[in-house]
C-alpha cells in the first residue's frame, strides 16, 4: 500500500493545509463518476464535487476544519486554503502531493 499527501504550500515557506490518507481512499474518490461524493479516512474527509462547469477536489480535516479546494480543469490552479478563495493565478499558493511507500 502507498500513502498519500496533499496540501497547500505559501510561498515555498510552509504548509498551511495538509492530509495524509491511504492512496486507495484518495484514488477512489477520483475515480467515482458522481455529483457529490465523500469518503473519510481517519479525521480526514475526502470530497469531490462536479457543478456545471468545474469539478473540486478536497479535503477537510475533521479535528480542525482545514479546509483545501482544487479545480480539476486542468486549466486553473486552486481554489481554496481555509478561508482565502480564488487562488487560480495565485503566484503564491502551491498545490503539493507526496506519495510515500509503505
């Protein structure tokens, strides 16, 4: 089994949001063909959800309420860490993801 990481990274200084839960739980998230879906893994809740035009991946810390947003376009960058939104040209704001080995 792999372990997965998401977070948010500030101007290359520090995470400000990250998760970590078993690649399985996070691929099936991605791969379900659905409006809204959620899975939770430990404190973490996995979530996809599709509107007309844009599809968000995330995660939300279940102890703490951190919260992180991705457009999955391919075209635009984030959306949310916490509260500041509309992230897409942020120069800021870095979307990273580790994979580690069990």
């Amino acid at each position: 089994h792999k372990t997965i990481a998401i977070g948010a990274l500030y101007k290359n200084i520090h995470f400000s949001v990250i998760a970590i839960g078993k690649s399985d739980t996070v691929i099936s998230v991605l791969d379900k063909n659905m409006i809204d879906y959620k899975e939770t893994d430990g404190s973490v809740c996995w979530w996809m959800k599709k509107t007309r035009q844009t599809i968000f991946f995330g995660i939300k810390d279940l102890n703490n309420n951190s919260l992180l947003a991705w457009k999955m376009d391919g075209k635009s960058g984030g959306y949310r860490v916490m509260d500041t939104v509309d992230l897409d040209n942020s120069k800021e704001w870095e979307k990273v993801v580790y994979i580690l080995d069990d």
